[in-house]
C-alpha cells in the first residue's frame, strides 16, 4: 500500500497528515448540516412545509443520479483535486446565494437551483473525499481512520445544528449560508494542505469516455473476489439504519406511549453507541481479523434489533439502542476499511461512490415500508424485517470466503 511514510511508524490519530484530512473533513459535513438546515428553513418559512420538501428532494435527486459519475470524475483527475475544486464551487456558490439574499427576500426561485446545484457538487465532493484515506495513510491504519471519520461525522451532527440555530437566529439566511462559505472554505484550505501519495501511472496514456470509465469501475467491482459481496452486505447492512431505524423509533416510541423524550432517549443512545465503535476501534491496537468481526457486528444487529421491537421498557429499548449502535457502527467502519483496502487505487473513486450509493440509495426505500408495516402489524414487525435483513448481509459475509476471512493486517503487523 503506498503512501506517506509517516503513517507506518504512528499511529492515525498521531499523524499530522491525517489529522489535517479530518479536519478538513469535519468543516464540510458541518457545513453540510448547517447548510441544510439554512435550506430547509428558508424555504419553510418562504413557501410552508410541503414545499420544503420539494427543496430538499432537488438536492438529493441530482446526489443520486450523479453519485456513480462523481466515482470517475474523482478517479480521472485524483481525489483531492476533485475534493478541493468541490470545496471551492460549494464555497462560492453558497456566498453568492448569501450575498443575493442580502437584497432580497429567500423564495423558490433561488433555493430550488441552489438545491440542485449544491446536490450535484455533492455528489462529487463524496466519493473524492472518501477516496482518500489509502492515499494519505497504510493499509493497517484505514480503520483507524474511518473511525476517526465516524467520530467526525458525530461531532458534526452534533455541533451543526447548534451552529445553525446561533447563525440563523443572528443572521438570518444570509447569515447561515455565510457561515456555511466559510467552513466549506476552510475545508479547502485544510485539504490543500494534505500530503497524497501519487497514484499509480495508468496502462494508456489515452482517456476513455466517462460512460466507458464508469462501466470499467461497476464491471471491476462485480468481478472482483471481496468487492461484489462487500458492496450487497454494505447495501444490506446500512439499508434499514440510514434513515429508516430513526423513523421506527418514533413509531415504536409512539406505540408504548413513551412520547417524545422516549424516542430522544433511544436516537442518542444509538449515537453514543456509534460513536462508542467508531472510538474503540480508533484506539484499539490492530484488527486483523475484520470479516470475522464484521460477522459478529452484523448477528449482534439483528438480535439487538429483533428485540427492540418487543421489549416492554424504556429502560430496555435504550440498552438494546446503545448495543445497535454500537455493532452498526462497527460494521460500518469495518466494512469501509475493508473496501479501500481491496479496491485498486485507479478504481477507488468509483467503488467509493458505488458503496455510497448503496449506504444511501437502498434506504429511501424503506420509509413508506416502515409506516405501512406499523400501521397494519405494529412496529415489532418492522424491526423484526430489520433484523431479517442483518441477518441476511450476515449470510452473505459468511457464504464469501474471501469476505468471511477478510483481514486488514499480518498478525505480525506492527502500528
């Protein structure tokens, strides 16, 4: 695995470089929530709820379709230049919509192609980013990295909301997308301070057509031994918990009678639980034996989530949050490590953002499921399926031999 010698003799958590990346990092997904919060309250308050929706759905259709051309886009010129140049385009666009809403009123006419445009840059800005880490530490440090990316991603969904609520309260929209501009622009600034070690010469010096570069990644993931099964228990495994698990928790909540303060009880515990695993496995010394372990986060999921659904108390229901928490996060970490370790750096762009499309693109899927399936059979059925579906990606991990015995490190691998 090639990459800054530094990264051999320390520790993730100790080498500047990678430091620098997260920090980088960090700025952008809290720009990302502060902005849309900004988003989502301006066009509430300019044309009501329903039409916030539409908003926001004009920026996650162009993240969706765009997602697998970001892949190539961020293989074709490299990851960080791709990322950066995503940095400065968000930068500029969201300082121009601050500088227009200075003037003038917030209305669909700008949040609309603002959505659109921002969602498209998105979807560039993801895989790149995420495309990263191999070139920046070794092949024993990328869980510790992605641990540190899963406490980044914590942090900022914590701190953004907080950071929104004070800017939008001050300032307004304007002032909101301002300080959206400047966190995207000292996301830039980090990342162009980030040593990358070069990617390997391609075989041809000619370019092939983006629609060709795109098959060659989907048709190198679905012949690759780890990749092709990886990417199903990735889909499988993230398919009920990017989204869907947080509206069976209200549902559940809702059916106890725990109101409320009970669904908040059990969405923070499954946050300290996540960002429990993304911790450990920060700090722990080495992991060799990642698909045994993502094995055991993947049964432990599906117990975990099988019982939430039936437990009497509130008590219970928020021990079982933290445990899920805890093996989805995990599973989560492990799984991305393993992923930009086996992937060929001129193809990681493209299996980053297939990967992503797979954590993002299978759970919208499930929302109308979950209400449906509570209304007609109550929330422990959903939550039974949820566990099914764990159970299932653990199947999966299990039936791949390459997969089941997955490793990160030698046993003699020192960190």
């Amino acid at each position: 695995m090639t990459g800054p010698s530094i990264a051999a003799v320390r520790p993730a958590y100790r080498d500047g470089n990678v430091l620098r990346w997260l920090a980088a990092y960090t700025a952008s997904v809290t720009g990302d929530v502060v902005y849309f919060l900004a988003l989502s309250w301006s066009a509430t308050r300019t044309a009501g709820p329903s039409q916030a929706g539409l908003v926001v759905a004009a920026g996650a259709l162009p993240r969706a379709v765009f997602m697998l051309v970001g892949g190539v886009v961020a293989d074709r010129f490299g990851p960080r230049r791709v990322a950066a140049a995503s940095d400065a385009t968000r930068c500029l666009v969201i300082l121009a919509s601050a500088a227009v809403l200075v003037l003038a009123a917030p209305g669909i006419w700008l949040l609309v192609p603002l959505a659109l445009l921002f969602g498209a840059v998105d979807a560039v800005f993801m895989p790149a980013v995420g495309a990263l880490p191999p070139r920046i530490t070794t092949r024993e440090q990328l869980a510790r990295v992605q641990g540190m990316r899963g406490l980044s991603i914590r942090l900022s969904n914590a701190v953004g909301p907080a950071v929104g609520g004070i800017v939008l309260a001050a300032g307004g929209a304007a002032g909101a997308f301002t300080a959206t501009g400047v966190l995207f622009a000292v996301s830039l600034v980090l990342l162009l301070t980030v040593h990358v070690a070069p990617a390997p010469a391609p075989a041809a010096p000619a370019r092939p057509a983006l629609r060709r570069e795109l098959g060659d990644g989907l048709r190198y993931v679905r012949r690759h031994r780890m990749l092709a099964p990886l990417a199903g228990v990735i889909g499988l495994s993230e398919m009920c918990f990017s989204g869907p698990v947080a509206l069976g928790l209200v549902l559940l909540a809702d059916e106890r009678g725990w109101g409320a303060a009970g669904t908040g009880w059990m969405a923070s515990a499954f946050s300290v639980g996540a960002a429990a695993a993304a911790l450990w496995i920060t700090v722990l010394p080495r992991i060799p034996q990642a698909g045994p372990g993502v094995i055991a986060a993947l049964l432990v999921t599906a117990a975990a989530t099988t019982a939430l659904g039936r437990v009497p108390s509130l008590l219970t229901a928020t021990a079982l949050a933290v445990l899920i928490g805890l093996a989805s996060g995990t599973t989560v970490t492990l799984t991305s490590a393993l992923v930009q370790a086996e992937a060929d750096p001129q193809y990681l762009g493209r299996v980053t953002s297939l990967t992503t499309l797979c954590t993002l693109g299978l759970a919208p899927a499930l929302f109308p499921v979950a209400g449906v399936t509570a209304q007609i059979w109550g929330a422990a059925i959903f939550f039974t399926g949820c566990g099914v579906i764990n159970l299932l990606a653990a199947a999966l991990a299990v039936a791949v031999p390459a997969l089941r015995h997955a490793r990160l490190q030698d046993t003699g691998a020192q960190t």
